[in-house]
C-alpha cells in the first residue's frame, strides 16, 4: 500500500515532495565593504611615525650621549631614589591610610566626624599641589619659635586657670624649618594632599558594596569595624584599586613639583641643576622623562596584576566559570 502522506507545505504553498534544486536559492556571494579610508589612515599614521623616529633619532637638539650622561650622574639616581621613588612611596602609604579613615569619618552616622572629614576634603583638594608645597616650605614663618608639641596655652591663661606658669607644659620642640622645609615636608604636604583624593575614591568603593554584606556580618556578631576591615573593603577593592594605581603615577609625576619646598634631593630638580650649569636645557628635559617613563610603566605593569587580582569572579560569563572550575577540579 502506497504512503500518501505528504509533508507540511512549505513557504508560498509548495509541499516538499513538489520542491525541487532548482527552486532553492543560491549560495549568496557576499562582497565585503571596502573601507579606503582605513588604509589612508595607516599611510598617514605610519608617515608620521617615521617622522618622528627620525627627529629623534637625528636632530641633534636631541645630543643623546648627553642624555644618558646626564642619566647616569650619582645626584640623579640618588634624587630619583629618594626625591621620586621614596617619596611616592610614603604619601601614597599614608594618603591611602588616611583617605581610607576619612571615608569612612565621611560615612559615619556621627555628624561631627562626618563634617571634619567633609572640611578636610574640601580644603585639601581646593588647593593645587604647588601652592601647597610652597606653603609647607614657608611654614617656618609660622612657626619661628619651633614646634611645640603639648599644651598650647599662652602663660597668662595658665595662671587664670591657677597653674604654675614657671612650669613648661610643653614636651617637646621641633624645628620647623627641618621639619617642612626636607623630605618629612615633602611628604607631609603630598600624603596631606592625596589623602583628601583617596577618601572620596574609598568611600566610593566603600558604596559600592551591598548593604546586605554589611547586615550579614553583623547578624553573624562580627563588630562594625571587623565587618569593615574582614568584609567590606576586600570587596571594595575591587573599585578602589584601579583611580588608586592613577593616583600614584600622577603622584610619581608630581614629584617634580617638590622645588617648590625646595628638596635638592629630587630627580627633576637635579636634571635643572645640570641642564643650567652645562647649557644643556633640552637633554636633560629628555633625561628626565626617560626617567618617568620607566618608572610609569613598571606601575601600570603592576596596577594591571592588582586590578586582575582583585577583580577574580566579577565580569566572567558563565561558561568561563563552569569552565575554571572544571579545571580547578581536574588540578
């Protein structure tokens, strides 16, 4: 008995035993978009890079033997040591410690914290860097009796309140001209200044987190500060690393503004000094971000680790998950 059953018609009426090769369409030749201007673009580009290669290369405004010259003098390394590198160090250890007790003053349900922390934001970051450096240098004025560390009262207020005003109520006096006018100054006025910076970019990874996180900690007993140090801001991180990596290579660069203090110490200050007693004013400017270049790149080489280190498990697809870890449970 024959089978007379036939398919489901198929578009515009035809069953499948009435289709045929012929009725099927073609294989479409499809033609890529041609983008002229593209290839314009890299003949331009690759025109300017050749020109400038060459500048460098061979103007002799460039005097590249005096560049390295310069590079290698032993005030130079030793400024790039301790009037760059060291100092980038310190002011950004202690901004990043006190950026990170701001934001959290600034967070606070106590209003007198959170109005100290606002003030000192305010007031740190309305400042350029340089007129803060400048300041700090000239601090000395301020303080021409040295300072004094203790209570500050004047001997006639002591005697109101009925002490003895032969008795020194101050234990200690420092010279304040050592203290603002060196390295201890110049990392003051830099951690001073970046700590205002850093506490709105902690507060920010602060709001990042979920409140929930907060609330589970605390229903578990952990006290408000263990809930912040244990769970909170390991998961901020993950916001506060990468404007904090941007923040010490513009920290690293703005070394160069330690003159103003002055710090003789200091890897742009020593190039000057160079460059104004050989007449050498471009080379050593060339010397100089040599210097900075390098110093950059090691730093984003290592923000880039911190950012992948920090970020582990935020941004991945799913299959990438199923998939480490499935090789977690192969290892």
């Amino acid at each position: 008995m024959a089978d007379s059953t036939q398919l489901p018609d198929g578009p515009g009426g035809v069953t499948a035993s009435e289709s045929s090769p012929a009725d099927r369409p073609g294989r479409i030749e499809a033609v890529p978009v041609r983008h002229p201007w593209r290839w314009v673009a890299v003949a331009v580009i690759a025109v300017l890079i050749a020109m400038f290669v060459n500048m460098i290369l061979f103007n002799p405004a460039f005097n590249w033997p005096f560049v390295f010259q310069a590079m290698n003098q032993t005030p130079v390394i030793e400024g790039f040591i301790k009037g760059t590198l060291l100092v980038t160090a310190l002011s950004m250890v202690f901004g990043v410690i006190g950026g990170v007790i701001l934001a959290v003053m600034r967070l606070s349900d106590n209003p007198i914290l959170s109005a100290v922390s606002w003030a000192y934001t305010w007031f740190f970051r309305a400042i350029p860097r340089y007129v803060l450096l400048t300041i700090m240098g000239a601090l000395g004025i301020v303080f021409q009796d040295g300072l004094a560390l203790g209570i500050p009262f004047d001997w006639k207020i002591i005697e109101w309140l009925g002490l003895s005003a032969d008795t020194s109520w101050r234990f200690l006096t420092l010279n304040a001209n050592q203290i603002f006018a060196g390295l201890a100054g110049a990392v003051i006025g830099m951690a001073a200044s970046e700590a205002a910076y850093m506490a709105e970019i902690a507060r920010a990874g602060i709001l990042s987190v979920d409140r929930g996180q907060s609330e589970a900690a605390e229903a578990l007993g952990m006290s408000p500060a263990k809930t912040m140090v244990r769970v909170v801001l390991p998961q901020a991180m993950r916001v506060i690393v990468p404007p904090t990596g941007n923040e010490t290579i513009a920290m690293l660069k703005d070394t160069s503004l330690l003159l103003a203090i002055p710090l003789t110490t200091e890897l742009f200050f020593q190039l000057k000094a160079i460059g104004s007693r050989t007449y050498q004013t471009f080379p050593v400017l060339i010397s100089a971000t040599l210097y900075y270049l390098i110093a950059t790149s090691i730093l984003m080489i290592g923000q880039s680790w911190l950012e992948r280190h920090f970020g582990k498990g935020f941004g991945t697809s799913v299959s990438q998950k199923a998939q480490q870890i499935k090789m977690r449970t192969d290892h």
